[in-house]
C-alpha cells in the first residue's frame, strides 16, 4: 500500500486528488488530509478515505471539524505548526495543492521526509525554486509537476537530454478577458474575472488567469523545474485549451501534449509515474474537435508577463517579492479595493522597490530568508495600496 498525503485536499486540485485515490481504496494508506475552512468537505474525505489525521490551517475551525468527525479513527488538529507535523509524517507520495505562498513549507518539509512531492503549488518554486530543487536532491525525493502545462513538458521530455531542446512553448487560455476591447479592462469585476473559458479551477487562479498573472507564475516555474534560460520559454495563446504545452527540439520537431482539459491528466501521472494507468478522463475525438488554433499573446493585454521576465533577469529572491506582491494585490482586486489592471501596476512598483533594497533580492536563499522577503514585500503592497487610497 502507498502512503499519501494530500495537502490543500478540499481544493479544486485536491477533489480532483481525492476523487483518483478514491476510485482505487485498496491501494493507499491515506495519511494526512489538509483543508480551510471547509471542514465538512475535509471531514467527509477524512472518513472516506479513513485518513489517519485531518488538519484545518485555521484554529478557530478545530472545534467544527473535530464534531464532524466524531465516532471516527481520524485525529482532527488546527493551526500551522499542525500542518508542518501533519506533513512530517512519513508518505511515499504527496500532493502540494495549498494554494499561494502557504503550500511552500509543507512540500519542503514533505521533500526532508524524501517522499515524492506532487508539485500543483507553482507559487513553492516561484518563491523557492534553487531551495526545494537542492531540498529535493539532498533528501533523494522527486519532485514531479502537476501544473498541466509543466505536466506536458515532462512528458514530452521522457527519454529525451534536456540538452536537445531548443524552446518550451507554454500554451494559455487567454482567460476570461482574451477578446474584451482593451478599454474595458480597466473596469473588470471580480465575478467576470473568475469566470474561466475553459477550466474549472480556485478562484484565485481563474482571476490569475484573466490576468495571465497564472501564465507569469508558470514562466518562472518553467525556468526553475526544467533549468531552461528564459529566451528559451515561449507564451503562445491557445483559446481552445487541448494542447498544454509543446517542447521543441534541435531537429526542429514540435512534441506537444494533447488533451482534454481536466486536471486529471496532470495529476493521474504524477500519481502513477514512471507508469501510465487508465484514468477516467475523455478521450479527445479530434474530427469533432476539428480547429486548434493560436496566436501570439498581446504585451499591452498582459503586463504580467513582461514582469515574469524582469523575475527571470533579476534571479535570487525576486520570485519571492513577485509573487507576495501578486497574493496581496490579487486578495485587494477580490475584496474590490482596486481594480483589475492596477493588479500587475502595484507588482511592478513592489519589484523596483525590492531592487532598491540593497541586499534583498540577493540575500542567500535559506526558508529564513523567503518568509522576510514574502512578508516585507506583502507589507510593501499593502502600503503602496493604501497610498494611493490616501
Ligand atoms: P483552491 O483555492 O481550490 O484550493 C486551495 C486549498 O488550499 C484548499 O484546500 C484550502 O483550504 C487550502 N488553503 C488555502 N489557504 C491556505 C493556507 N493559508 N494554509 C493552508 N491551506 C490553505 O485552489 P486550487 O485551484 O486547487 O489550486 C491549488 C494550487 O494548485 C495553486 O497553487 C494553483 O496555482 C495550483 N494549480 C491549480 C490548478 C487547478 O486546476 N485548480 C491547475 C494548476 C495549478
Ligand atoms: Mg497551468
């Protein structure tokens, strides 16, 4: 039996988790389920599953979770440091599907375990990239991705030498705002912004989506798993959401992943690797698909992606300020204290500020000097913001 752990387990990613290892019971020893506030989804997976413990991230919902799950063998704890202890138990597999900068220390704890970290969490190699790779290498664990786009590229990447590749093409929806006149962007609501063409995914990365805020992150994510330099990376817009990513080689031959967009696919092979089993996902009929098309992304469209590329210039701990600054600016968009495009405005002042900073950016990159960075850039936002209410 293999041991899992799913971090982030009430999530889209998580369902997505939950409903595979479900399907096949008798393979796992299910050990650590992880969730917010919803705990009567997390209680009820707990119980389905028989985990060996269920872990809110927040005290104030012990008490409800610990009623859910009355009459059963699940421990039921709260709070942070529960959630690192809850990942210190020994796993053979792990999913990191926490979303924003919170998911980055349970996966590295998890990697110190030398469990096999199923990375849905593109924000721990954003933050922490050189970090969890040498966490990784030292404690001999593999790091598999799950985002669909990096998901394709290590699977068009089997049996090859990373030295054959030329570029990696990273496909992207567009999201919701990809055939809106650019004049009106600046009036997007939350609730048109969460609306996504294809996918259906957390609210946080519909919106960063819209936004290509998402595609930015996954250039970095790109550079950091596959050690690729940054003019190697391409963004190419794929409305139709099929091809997740392509990786082209020196003999100038196009290997692309194609499939339906369900996040299944992504995280079935992590699970399963180095094999491919069955998994209940569609199969593509590609004569009544009929169209795949794409197009270059428009800069003025998407700003995040030109500040990705400042990210991947700058190195060291930029990543880290880059995506503190996107969670901040993005819970503001939410809660409808600015709007849509002041999002990758307050990023690109919070990165000129960070460089300003003698010493930031280039501090060595220990998880001490990550979580300073995070929070010196997230007070950063929030001031920046709060001047220009003033
Ligand atoms: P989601 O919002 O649906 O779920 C997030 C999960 O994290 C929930 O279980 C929530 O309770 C938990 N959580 C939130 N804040 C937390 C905190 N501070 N501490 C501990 N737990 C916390 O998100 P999602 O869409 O499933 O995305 C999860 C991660 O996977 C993100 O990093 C996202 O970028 C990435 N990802 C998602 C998709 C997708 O299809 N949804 C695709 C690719 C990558
Ligand atoms: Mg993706």
């Amino acid at each position: 039996m293999r041991r899992v752990s799913i971090f982030g387990a009430t999530g889209s990613i998580g369902q997505n988790t939950v409903d595979l290892i479900a399907r096949d019971p008798s393979a796992y020893e299910v050990v650590a389920l992880t969730g917010g506030h919803n705990v009567t989804q997390l209680a009820a997976d707990a119980r389905r599953l028989r985990a060996q413990v269920a872990v809110t991230a927040y005290p104030e919902t012990l008490q409800p979770l610990r009623a859910a799950l009355q009459g059963s063998d699940v421990e039921a704890v709260a709070g942070p440091q529960a959630l690192l202890e809850a990942a210190a138990r020994p796993a053979d597999w792990v999913m990191s599907a926490i979303v924003g900068a919170a998911g980055l220390e349970p996966g590295l704890v998890a990697l110190e375990q030398g469990a096999t970290l199923a990375l849905a969490n593109k924000e721990t190699l954003v933050c922490a990239g050189a970090l969890v790779l040498e966490t990784a290498r030292r404690h001999d664990a593999h790091l598999l991705p799950v985002d669909s786009e990096h998901s394709a590229i290590f699977q068009a990447l089997v049996g090859e030498d990373i030295s054959a590749v030329e570029r990696i093409i990273l496909t992207a929806s567009g999201g919701a705002f990809r055939d809106w006149p650019l004049e009106r962007l600046a009036q997007a609501t939350p609730a048109q912004a969460s609306q996504h063409p294809n996918w259906a995914m957390g609210q946080r990365i519909t919106i960063d989506s819209a936004s290509m805020f998402n595609k930015a992150l996954e250039l970095i994510e790109t550079r950091e798993y596959f050690g690729v330099s940054p003019d190697q990376i391409e963004v190419l817009v794929h409305p139709e959401s099929l091809v997740h990513s392509l990786v082209g080689f020196n003999d100038g031959a196009l290997m692309a992943h194609v499939g339906a967009p369900d996040m299944r696919h992504a995280i079935g092979y992590a699970l399963h690797w180095p094999d491919r089993r069955n998994l209940p996902v569609e199969r593509l009929d590609l004569a009544r698909v009929a169209q795949l098309s794409f197009r270059a992304p428009e800069e003025a469209r998407y700003p995040a992606l030109s500040l990705a590329r400042q990210v991947m210039e700058r190195g060291g701990l930029a990543g880290a300020v880059f995506n503190a600054a996107k969670e901040i600016a993005l819970d503001a968009f939410i809660a409808g204290q600015i709007g849509f495009l002041d999002m990758s405005s307050v990023v690109e002042e919070a990165l000129d500020w960070a460089d300003a900073c003698p010493g930031l950016i280039d501090a060595a990159m220990t998880l001490d000097n990550v979580r300073k960075t995070d929070h010196l850039a997230r007070q950063h936002a929030w001031d920046l913001m709060a001047k220009r209410a003033g």
